[in-house]
C-alpha cells in the first residue's frame, strides 16, 4: 500500500511530499481548490504512465537500473484526467527543463513517484517479518503536442508486485446505450469524469468473470457442495456487490447476455425485492428497468462500489464519491468501504467536502489541505477548524446544536441507530433536540471539545457515551458513571459496563429471530466458534462475565482470519446473514438491556428544557 507520494512541477505542486497512512481509508479534506484533486490526478498519471511503459517497452521497463526509451501519446491518447491540452499538466504551463541531473534527463520536467510497502511472505511458524519498501518514479515531458513518458527511478526487480490503481472523479455521463468498450476506453471515459458512460461495462465485466470462475470451480460437476458455493460467493466480487445492493437498496441487477458477434450495446437492469433476514425475495410484480432511470445517488453509489470490489484494484482514488448521496447513504458507503479495505486488503483515499463523513470518522483518518498545514488531523478538535473552513457545508451541524444545544458524543456510526432502535422497543423515542456527534476520542479529549463548542454555543449540554474496552468492570459504578472522570461543565461522563456496545446486542433469542433460525443454532454458535456463554439473564446490568467482556464486535461484523493454527472465526452477519442492525429490531420491549434504558433515561433528562 502507498505510503508517499511526490510531485515536481505537476499543476499547483512545484515540489510537495505527501505521505500516507498504507492501509484502510484517507480522507482529504479541505476547502475547494486547495489540492485534495491534485494528488488523485497526479496518482491517476502515474498509473496511466505505469500501464503505458509497461505496454510499449515490457515490465522490465520499470526495474531499478534499466533506462529505455521514453513512450509517447498525443492529447488524445491520453485518458487518465480530463485536460484543455496537455501544458497543463505542468505547473504555470512551465515544461522547461530542471536542473541537469547525472542520472536523469534534465527534459523530463514533471515527475511524479509513488513509495509502498510490499509484504514480506510468511512462513508457518516464524513471526511476521518487516514489509519491504519500493519506490517507482516516472518523468514526463513535452513535445510536439505529444507527452513522453519514462521511468527516471526504481527500486524493482522483475518480481516486485506493483499497486494498481482506480481513480473515479463524480459520477457523470450514462447514455441511454452503452456500447462494449475496451479496458483502455472505459478507463478513458472514467478519467474525463464520465464514469456513468462506462458503468455497464464494469458490471458486465464483474458479472462476466464472476461467471466464467464459477464454471472453472464447478468443472464436469453437476453441481458443488454448499461449503464450496458459500466460500465462492464470500469471496466472489459480483456476490459482493450483489449482495450490498440487496441489503443497502434492496434491489438486484439483471445483466443480459452479451455475444461479442451480434451484440453491440450492453443492457444491464435493475429489479426491486425485499431482504429479510438474511434472504431477498424478488417482487413478482416489478417490471426490470434500466439502471439509468435510477437517480444520480444510487448511479454514484453503484459505479464507486463496482470498481470497489474488482480484485485488480488495489487502490481506490475517489474524488468527492458522496456528491449526489443523501447523508445516510453517505454513512453506508463510507461502512463499507472500510469493511472491503479489511476484508479484501484495499487501500482508498477519498476526496470529500461531506462533514456528514467527516464528524463520523477518527480524526486520525483525515488528510487536511489548508494553507497553513498539509497533514493528518492530530487532535480531533482541529476538526472544528477544519469544518469552518470548508464553509457553508457544516453550517447545517453548528445550526442544529446553536438551536437545541443538546450533544452526545458516540464513537461510531453504529450507536445513533442502535439506541435510537431500542428507544423506540421501549416506547421512549430519543428526543428530537438531541444531536450526535462522533468522535473516538477519551472522554477527557471530548471535554476538550466540548468547551470549545461552549464558547461559540453558550447552555450547550452534553454526554460523552465509550466502551469500556480494557477498563476494569470495577472501574464502571452501576449508573454507568467511570470513577475518574465525573460529571463537569455541563458534560456527563457515561461508560458502557460490557466491554463494547454492540456486547448488548448478543441474545441469542433476538438473533435467532433476525437470522430466521432456532434459538438453540445461535447458541451453539457462539458456542463453538466463540467460547462464549451468555449466561441465564443476558439483558441485566450484571450479567455473566463472558458477555460483560466478549468482542462483540468481532463477534457480530468482523469475524476473525484464520492464525497460525487457530481455524477463522464467522461473524453472525457471514454465517447467520444478519446484520447487528437487524439484530436490534428483532429485539422485543422487555428485551432491551437494563445498560440500555438507563442511558436512554438519562438522554431524556438531558434534554429537558
């Protein structure tokens, strides 16, 4: 995964060093024009230039030590960006040459390198050994109308596995017929920020490959055993995105067959069903449609999900993907992005000006571009800074607490709705003047922003709501409230007393009703892959020991990979098919955990006038 990327003399960048986290999501985060594009066009290049040396002069084109001649392409070869011409790829239009350097071609005015980590291969009983770093640099140049492309450093061998990337600008461009492209034209089409154009090819192409690999695994067989077809389709790229699809907007796409000697124009549509627990049912009565009378956010949401789950990407770059996406569809997006850079080992740096993505993540995930500063958020109240400078987009937020002047602070995603699900079992909905706002951080760190809100939002009321994660139980009292850290300044301190929140969501009898099996197979299950035991009465404050301190979160979503000679652990959402979402609605009144209603009271004192 990239871990720095330079640029010299491309566009604003005379000579700028960005260095990345190599793993999960970045988001960059500024206001416009202040470079968050620049750095995903400048990627987009160097993957161009990689694919184009590659092609005209081999593979080993691109080794450390080996000089070749450069390969060109006029204006309208190149794809990877949209461009007036091609000067101004250049800083100021300026393709003068650099200062003369022994080992490089002083023409080559614009360059660009990009430094990953390669993992070192494992061997069975030794400890991980350290990731090996290579670094691959392409110069540029320009002549004739044409621009000239050759790698001016390396550190490869012929062995070295080189990142590939996908750059998808805002999604623009579907036509009412879609022709069969070429690889090479629809990542043409998605560079000039016309990836509507060519959405039906990169489905057709999923669906096409998803096909042709089940048929390999199947053989002369009439058909294959249920273990194999499960572990085809967990893994299986269009399974995947089919899946989501069904969960997200239940819905499902029909792709039509395609014959490359008679059929020019792809057709792929979209039906409509109903998923419920863990199954879709198609509606009998829906008549398909084509994908383009859908609307823009769902179109957006489908072209960046789609290049997603390609297993040749290792890369995303997504500029501003939540443009057409209703806040809520923002939020699942963004879930499962992270889930499919843990589970297929996907690195994304995502471009957005959405605070709605912004207040929900770790401050540590931001990348911000601002004139004083290039760089990962540090502390998280820098993010009230930064949400200021992206203007009138939070103004939203800020008008939501001035007017109530209610906030809990929760780590994730995940809480809003869950309490906001069993407040509504116990007949106590959340009050309407209560705001959320995320943030991973201590509880001290939330006092800091807390006060800082204070002083823009005078009588501002709050509560900051952790997991006790390592904490001792002994170091909860029994009103949730955690030793050192008592209520102050108008902040209440609260700690789950079960090691993680989503510990209250492991009752096997709602669980069973969500995955629609028997109460005694979710018991069992837990049983067997998890050791865990929940106890006569799961839903007390003082429950068993072996929920108060489960991995309810591995437990539900995350499952756990196979190590050394430990099998993999199935979460309920891979082996039950349901989510902890669905797992809260199965959940009846008297259900609802004591934990629970006694910070759904306290929310409803909170709020009182």
């Amino acid at each position: 995964m990239i871990k720095e990327v330079r640029l010299q003399n491309f566009k604003r960048y005379r000579d700028q060093v960005f260095t990345f986290r190599p793993d999960g999501i970045t988001l960059l985060a500024g206001g416009n024009n202040s470079g968050k594009s620049t750095v995903l066009q400048a990627l987009a290049v160097w993957e161009f230039c990689r694919a184009l040396v590659e092609a005209a002069k081999g593979r080993r084109a691109l080794n450390a030590g080996v000089r070749t001649d450069p390969a060109g392409v006029s204006n309208e070869e190149f794809s990877p960006i949209a461009l007036p011409s091609l000067e101004h790829l250049w800083t100021n239009l300026d393709g003068k040459p650099m200062v003369a350097d022994a080992e490089i071609d002083p023409t080559y005015t614009l360059r660009i390198s990009v430094t990953w980590d390669v993992e070192a291969a494992v061997v069975e009983g030794q400890p991980q050994p350290p990731s090996v770093e290579h670094q691959l640099q392409f110069g540029l140049k320009l002549l004739h109308h044409h621009v000239y492309v050759k790698q001016t450093n390396s550190t490869l061998q012929d062995a070295t596995p080189i990142p590939r990337f996908a750059y998808l600008p805002p999604f623009a461009g579907i036509q009412t017929r879609e022709e069969r492209m070429s690889p090479a034209a629809q990542k043409r089409l998605i560079g000039r920020g016309l990836a509507g154009a060519a959405l039906r090819n990169v489905i057709h192409d999923l669906h096409r490959r998803s096909e042709t690999e089940f048929a390999n695994l199947r053989g002369a067989r009439r058909r294959m055993s249920v273990v194999e077809r499960q572990q085809f389709f967990r893994r299986d790229p269009w399974s995947q995105l089919v899946d989501v699809l069904q969960r997200v907007f239940q819905a499902g796409l029909a792709v039509q067959p395609f014959n490359d000697d008679y059929n020019t124009v792809l057709h792929v549509d979209l039906f409509r069903g109903n998923f419920q627990n863990g199954n879709f049912t198609r509606f009998a009565n829906f008549t398909p449609r084509d994908i383009m009378v859908e609307g823009s956010g769902f179109l957006q949401w489908l072209s960046v999900y789609a290049l997603a789950v390609s297993p040749e990407i290792n890369i995303l770059l997504l500029d501003e993907p939540d443009a057409h996406l209703h806040p809520t569809l923002q939020a699942h997006l963004l879930e499962r992005l992270r889930a499919l850079a843990v589970e297929n080992r996907k690195q994304a740096l995502l471009a957005t000006h959405s605070t709605e993505i912004l207040r929900q993540v770790d401050h540590r995930m931001i990348f911000e571009f601002s004139r004083n500063r290039t760089g990962y958020l540090v502390q998280s109240e820098q993010r009230v800074g930064l949400f200021h400078g992206l203007g009138s987009d939070y103004a939203p937020k800020l008008d939501q607490l001035r007017q109530h002047r209610r906030v809990i602070f929760v780590e994730g995603t995940f809480e809003e709705p869950i309490l906001r699900i069993f407040a509504e079992k116990m007949g106590q909905p959340l009050p309407q003047n209560l705001v959320f706002w995320i943030y991973n951080g201590e509880h001290t760190q939330r006092r800091v922003l807390f006060e800082q809100l204070r002083t823009e939002i005078p009588n501002l009321k709050g509560m900051s709501l952790r997991d006790r994660d390592s904490l001792e139980l002994a170091e909860v009292n029994a009103n949730l409230t955690q030793n050192n850290y008592p209520d102050r300044n108008e902040l209440r301190m609260r700690t789950w007393r079960r090691r993680q929140m989503d510990n209250y969501l492991l009752l096997p009898a709602a669980i069973s009703r969500a995955a629609n099996r028997q109460e005694a197979d979710v018991t069992q299950f837990f049983a067997d892959h998890w050791g865990l035991a929940v106890g006569a009465n799961p839903t007390a404050s003082n429950c068993s020991p072996g929920l108060l301190d489960a991995r309810g979160k591995e437990i539900l979503t995350e499952g756990l990979p196979a190590r050394n000679l430990e099998p993999a652990k199935p979460s309920v959402e891979s082996a039950l098919g349901c989510s902890r979402h669905d797992v809260a609605r199965h959940f009846e009144a008297a259900e609802v955990p004591e934990d629970v209603r006694l910070i759904v009271t306290q929310l409803h004192a909170l709020c009182q006038p």
